[in-house]
C-alpha cells in the first residue's frame, strides 16, 4: 500500500500533558498499566506503547516518580541510546493491580471523545469528491448500464444514504464493494476514544486496512512523529453485514470481564461505508432497522448509552448504503423511504450486455465461446423464462459446463448438450414431492 496522498489533515500530535484533555489519573493509571503488563523499562519504549511522543510520555514518568509509583533502574542502556530504565515501586505495582481491578485497558492512550469529534469533521465522508473516472475505474470489472453510474456517482459524492434494490443476481453487492473501491483515499482511525473516564475501543485489524508507514528506529530520541500516534492511518473502512445484522449490534458492546467497551459497527465504520446487504433477511423487519438509522441519517449523530444508563452522542459520518431484492414499497413505509436520501433501481442486463458479461467470464474462466451453443442458449432456453437475464447466470453457466469437463476428462468446451445440462442445475422445477 502507499503513503497517504489525500488532503485529510492528520490529527496533531500532543505537546504536554495538557494537550492530552485526559484525567490525569486515568493517563497515569494506563501508564503503570502498561510497564507492569509489558514489562517495558525504557522511556521510548514506553512511548511507542502508549502510543504519545516521547516528551510526552517522560511528563508522565516524571509525575508517577514525583507519587514514588516509579523509581530508576540507575543504570543506562547502550543498546537504547544510552537510556535510564525505570520501573515500578511496591506502591506503583499495587497501583497497577487497583487499576487493573477497575479496567484492564493497557496500551495506546485514548483520545477523548470531543477531540475525536474534530478529526471528524476534517475527514468526513461528506467531504469527498468521486469522479466519474473514478467510479467507471473501480467498476471496470462489471458490465454496467451509463445511466446507472449517472445516478450512483451523485449519490457516493453526498455521501449519503442509498437504497440499491432489483432482483437478485445483478450485482448489488459488486456495486457496493465498487463504490468502496473508488473512495481511495486514507483516514484517520483511534485505537480508542474516552468518554466520562470509559475506554471504548474503536481500531479493529478485521475493519481497518492500516496503511504501511515508513519504519523508524524505535529507540531513536529523533523519531518522526507526523501525526497523534494514537490514531492508526488506515483506508477508508468498510463495513458488511447481511441477514446476521440484528438491532443489539448497534449498540456498545461491554465486557464485563476486561471492564471496557468495544466500538459498534456503525463507529467503526466512520469516515467510510456501512452496507446493509440482503435487507429484508435480517431477524427484525426492515422497517425496525431503518428506524433505528433515522436519527443517525438526519442530524449526522448517533446515541449510544453506556451500562450504567448514561446516553451520550457521538458523530455519524458514514455513507449507508442497503441493497435488497425486494420492491420498497413492500418493506418500507412513506416516512423511511423519504430518510433514504438516494433509491436506484439495479435491473438485469439486456441481451447485448448478457453477451458481453457471458463472453468477458468466458475469456476469464479460459472457456471457448461456440456460436451454436450461444444461439441454443438464447433461442431455447431464455424463452422458457420469458427471456430474463441476471449477471449471476454466465458464471453459473459457465462454471457448471467446467465442472462437467472436468469429471468427463474433456477440453473445456461448450456445446448444446452441456448448456442443457448446466442450464438444469440453475433452476429448480416446480414439482409436487410426495412424501
């Protein structure tokens, strides 16, 4: 991956403990935290623990020794430019036990809420600019109609909700992934924010693609710090869920056990995309789920509530996008449709593009194409289904001709008799069972 070339600008790195708008006590608390989980003694280790400039991070070792919580080692180490060591006292270990009793957070400090509503702000997606090249060069690979990326490319500019609907197989979800693909650009993700003293973890690996940055010597007292360390650059994150999603996946997720909170999809998806794939196949109905986004969609904010019953806001700066396969006037009441800022309408291909589709998957997929079998296939068996096509059926086809090659121990080819036998398996004949 490449280094960030985007206009975002990069989170600040803090200057002083002041610029850190922590608790003091929970900076200090995460600190011995973190010496006593990870064994670290070096100040520039502790730094790139904790995830705070070097500066930084000796204020605090300077506080915690001024409490007798740590004490010097007295001895330097070459291999670390000459360090002093520190570690922790009897009192600072029973510290860090206390602390460890009341969260088992350790590592990257947080970044409070409010600051972290600022960096928002200078990467919104509602400030990102698609291009129509854009847009045609992250779809290159699907076979689309002009009129539809003339209506998605405004759509994926506002960064606003969007609602894909049509029949199934025409690459609903291909489109959604397209527009993920056309974003480009880099944000900024923390590992976790604070709010009232409560961690919540918001970088997840599963979510984030974390961009390569330059290696520095970790022991280095010169090190570059370009942006707050406690952010981890990252491309713009997508989030997928299907018939899974349930209503309790948007709320905070506590463990009990650690005593912190774990980011819910729609956080983690901030700066990016949230597709609701398969809507209508969810436990609750879609009318629920929408309703749920309609405070989210309208004031770019969201409510979460902690164990204790405190609710508090934080930004919504996500591109939602649902795909379904049913009409939204069977799913959707007026007052949720009129939320949805963007309604397209993805339809199957026509013949010309079926053509294109078949013969592109063909070509990838090292089948010949044969006339005759082509001619077979729309004159026989398209009429059967009153002549409708969907993107899923070449691959299907094409494949399944593969599979009998490759049990006959023959070239792959097509023929007339392949296509028929293919062309049984994508449907399933309406027939009464006897049981």
């Amino acid at each position: 991956m490449n280094a960030p070339t985007n206009a975002v600008m990069a989170p600040p790195p803090p200057k002083t403990i002041e610029d850190m708008k922590l608790p003091i006590v929970m900076m200090r608390d995460i600190l011995l935290k973190t010496i006593f989980r990870k064994n670290v003694e070096m100040v520039s280790e502790l730094s790139k623990a904790i995830c705070l400039p070097i500066p930084v991070t000796q204020e605090l070792v300077d506080m915690c020794r001024t409490q007798r919580l740590l004490e010097a080692t007295g001895t330097l180490n070459a291999q670390n430019g000459n360090e002093m060591g520190y570690q922790l006292t009897d009192g600072g270990k029973a510290r860090a036990m206390d602390a460890l009793a009341q969260s088992e957070y350790f590592g990257p400090m947080p970044v409070p809420l409010d600051v972290y509503r600022e960096q928002v702000k200078r990467q919104s997606v509602r400030n990102m600019q698609v291009t129509r090249g854009q847009l045609t060069g992250a779809m290159g690979h699907l076979v689309l109609p002009d009129s539809l990326l003339d209506h998605l490319g405004p759509a994926v500019s506002a960064g606003r909700s969007i609602l894909m609907y049509g029949p199934p197989g025409n690459g609903k979800s291909s489109i959604s992934n397209g527009i993920r693909d056309a974003l480009g650009d880099q944000v900024y993700v923390p590992y976790a924010i604070e709010y009232a003293s409560q961690v919540i973890t918001v970088y997840d690996p599963i979510v984030h693609n974390a961009t390569e940055e330059a290696v520095q010597d970790p022991h280095s007292l010169r090190r570059v710090t370009r942006f707050d360390q406690r952010y981890v650059c990252c491309e713009r994150p997508t989030v997928i869920t299907g018939g899974e999603l349930s209503l309790d996946m948007l709320d905070l997720v506590y463990n009990p056990t650690a005593r912190t909170y774990q980011a819910p999809l729609q956080l983690k998806s901030t700066g990016g995309i949230f597709i609701v794939d398969d809507l209508g196949r969810q436990k609750e109905p879609p009318q629920s789920i929408v309703n749920r986004w309609i405070v989210p969609l309208e004031e770019s904010k969201d409510i979460l509530a902690l164990q204790s019953g405190e609710k508090f806001e934080v930004p919504f700066d996500t591109l939602v996008i649902f795909s379904t396969n049913f009409h939204p006037n069977e799913i959707f009441d007026t007052a949720a449709l009129r939320r949805i800022f963007f309604k397209i309408k993805i339809d199957g291909p026509d013949q010309a593009n079926f053509l294109k589709i078949f013969a592109m998957v063909a070509k990838k997929r090292k089948m010949p194409l044969d006339e005759a079998t082509l001619v077979h296939l729309l004159k026989s068996k398209y009429p059967t289904i009153d002549n409708v096509y969907a993107n899923y059926q070449p691959i299907f086809l094409i494949d399944q001709m593969i599979a009998i090659c490759d049990f006959e121990g023959i070239p792959y080819q097509m023929s007339p008799d392949l296509i028929d036998r293919a062309w049984a398996n994508m449907f399933v004949k309406d027939e009464h069972i006897v049981k």
